[in-house]
C-alpha cells in the first residue's frame, strides 16, 4: 500500500527526552535535531525547557506513573504516534557513606532513578506494544554501578536496579521489536557536577582516575545514546555501554 508523504510512517523517528534540561539531556536533543530526528523534550518545569531544542516540550513529572503516562501521551497527540526511541536522562546523585544516608534521601534517591525508569520505561513498552511498533530505548545507569567506589552506596544501588531493569525487560520484549539498552557514564561535565568540577583541586583529582585522562563533556555520553538509540545498534539489546574512560575496566598508570 502506498504511503502519503504527510502519513506518521513517512517521517523521521519520534524521540522522547526525558531529564531534557540536563547536561547530557540537553546535548542529546542538539543531536537528535541535527540528525533530522523529531523531539520532544520531557522535564518537570515547562520554562526551563525553552533553551532546549525540540519539537515539542513537555511539562512532567516522570517520577510518577502518571506523569510518565502524561508524556507519552502527549508525543501521541502532537505526533500522531508514540516514540518509537526513548532516552531516559532523570538522574540525581549523592555522595555519602551508608551510615550518614538518611532514610529520606535513600527515598528520594529511589525516587527520582529507579522509580522514574521503572514508570517511563512502563508507559512507553505499554504505548509501542498497542501500536505494534518495534522501538529503542536507553536508560542511565553510572560508573558507581558498575564498580565500587566509596561513598557511593545509595546511588550505586539505585542504578544498579536501573540496569536491573534494563535486562530483564530486554529479555521480555524482545519479541515485540523492543531493543533496551543502558549508559553508565563516568564523571562527566554537566550542571549536576559543577560545583565539585568548579574547584580545580577536585577537577585534577577527578582526572587522574580515569584511564583516558581528563573530564569527558556531555556530548561524548549524548553521543553513545544517540548511536544506541539508532539503526546501526540494531543488533544490541540488554546491554550497559560504559563510557567512563576505562575507569571501570582499566587499572590506571599512575606516575
């Protein structure tokens, strides 16, 4: 059957940007539209979204099932269709040992890594597996998870759960069409780091851990997404892409 130029088919993939406002969030929709991919950008406050490039910006809590659904939703109706990618940028961080993690922020902590992947990632397969569309998403783990490193506890659990998922639901969709795919990067400069980055002491010390020397910016991460995310990562699914350097593989040479 032939297929009008102006049909959803015809046009280039939906990506739905979630932790849009972000360092690597907001590096990724640069990419994405550069690419000619049509974006819509997710994050709680609607006016921070305007700086972001996109087609479509999207007020949501993705914290919460609902607003997770909200967002999906949302690209159905400006689109057409559900997105058929999505990259899950929410994250936060915290650096303390176990004995001074309060039960609150272990909470929130949960909260705004593990929960939000579980429902986003939920609302999108509910949304791709009506409309019998196959689809590609990433979500965003860290080094922490991936290696031990002190003061990390809390944060290392909650993406490790998030990688967790990222397997387990590889494995139960993969008869749909649904590649679920995971970064964990490294120390990276975003708005997120730059208080610690800021101090040159802590930035040269941050440096010297990794393999590869240096801080890495947000478009080297941005860039593994996109590259996940696209048709040349066809055959990967289930997988954690660490881009941190060679921190979590590679003894450094330390002179």
């Amino acid at each position: 059957m032939s297929t009008s130029p102006h049909t959803p088919s015809s046009l280039p993939p939906v990506v739905l940007v979630t932790g849009a406002r972000g360092g690597i969030g907001r590096e990724l929709c640069r990419r994405l539209k550069a690419d000619g991919l049509r974006v819509a950008a997710v994050g709680r406050d609607a006016g921070a979204l305007q700086p972001v490039e996109a087609d479509l910006r999207i007020a949501a809590d993705t914290t919460t099932p609902e607003g997770a659904q909200l967002a999906v939703a949302a690209c159905q109706e400006a689109f057409g269709q559900a997105p058929q990618r999505l990259a899950h940028c929410v994250g936060s961080t915290l650096i303390a040992p176990l004995h001074r993690t309060r039960a609150e922020q272990w909470a929130e902590l949960r909260r705004v890594n593990l929960d939000s992947a579980v429902f986003m990632l939920g609302a999108w397969i509910e949304a791709l597996r009506a409309a019998g569309q196959p689809g590609a998403a990433v979500l965003c783990s860290s080094v922490v998870a991936r290696i031990g490193v002190a003061n990390h506890e809390a944060i290392a659990a909650a993406k490790g759960g998030v990688e967790a998922l990222a397997r387990s639901a590889a494995a139960t969709y993969a008869p749909a069409g649904l590649r679920i795919n995971v970064v964990a990067p490294g120390m990276t400069e975003t708005p997120m780091t730059a208080p610690m980055l800021k101090v040159e002491a802590m930035r040269e010390a941050a440096a010297r851990q990794y393999p590869l020397g240096g801080v890495q910016g947000a478009d080297t991460v941005a860039a593994t997404v996109a590259w996940l995310l696209g048709d040349e990562a066809s055959r990967l699914t289930g997988q954690v892409i660490a881009v941190d350097g060679g921190f979590s593989t590679v003894r450094p040479l330390v002179r």
